[in-house]
C-alpha cells in the first residue's frame, strides 16, 4: 500500500519520494513569488482533516508559531481546491494533490513556494514483512519505484 509516513509493526517499507507543500490561493491573495510562512499566520485557510500528514504539517506550521484560521475541513483535493477556487481561503497542499486538480491551467489560482519550507510529506510503499513476494508484487514495486523517480525529476 502507498502511505504518506513511517509505520511501525511487522511492514517492510520502501521511500518513494518527497512531496514537497505548496501554497495555492486564489490569484492576487499573495504576490507573486514564494510566500513567507508568517503571512499564512492568521489567514483564512481550507484543510484536511488533521490526520497523516496533515497533522505533522500543521505540527510544523505551530512551531513557527504560525496559526492560519481553518475555516473548513474536508478530505478531497478537489473540493478543498473548489473551496479555494470560491475564495473561502488558501490551502496548502502537497505537491502531488496538485497534479490531479489541473491547478497549472486554472488562471483564478496561483501556486505558490512556501519560505522557508515545511518538511515534505514522505511517499513510501508499504507491505507485510517476512513475505515472498509474487511476480505481480515484485512487478508493482518496480513500477511504483519507476513513476516515483520520474515525478521527483519533475520537481
């Protein structure tokens, strides 16, 4: 299975890759250019759920003594993307919900560098220690190793 950190108990794991955060907000919410986590203090923000990785990256933002306003949660990049697209507030999301939300073609929506950078969300590939894999499992990981190398390359 694909999970976004580190699990304990009888797993092998394999790192695929980083996933870098990103802010995306409505265009004209922040200037052009990477944005200064300060500014995201206090600011009108649509989230995930605080569960996986939502909750270290909120962890993260805390420490820098940064607290945006969360004024909804829900748990699909899509409808956190229409929430920003409304104007309901930014979001910042990995690098990865982005691709699948056709964020680079909208024109209402800037992405944006986080400065300095939150720790990025780790991509691993899980499965059941102690296991033969089959043919279709070995082949799986090779793939999943494939694409995870080719879209830390796009990065």
């Amino acid at each position: 299975m694909f999970f976004d950190g580190r699990v304990d108990g009888e797993v092998e794991l394999l790192k695929l890759l980083d996933d870098p955060y990103l802010l995306v907000a409505r265009r004209g919410t922040f200037p052009d250019g990477p944005v200064r986590l300060a500014q995201l203090d206090g600011a009108p923000m649509v989230a995930h759920p605080p569960i996986c990785d939502q909750a270290r990256m909120e962890q993260a933002l805390a420490r820098r003594v940064v607290r945006p306003h969360i004024v909804c949660r829900t748990a699909g990049n899509e409808t956190v993307l229409s929430m920003v697209r409304a104007g309901m507030g930014s979001a910042v999301l990995p690098q990865l919900a982005l691709h699948g939300g056709d964020v680079g073609s909208d024109e209402s929506l800037r992405v944006h560098e986080l400065k300095p950078a939150l720790p990025p969300r780790e991509i691993f590939l899980l499965w059941q220690a102690n296991r033969t894999h089959s043919p279709l499992v070995t082949r799986t990981i090779e793939i999943a190793v494939d694409v995870a190398g080719k879209i830390a390359k796009r990065t």
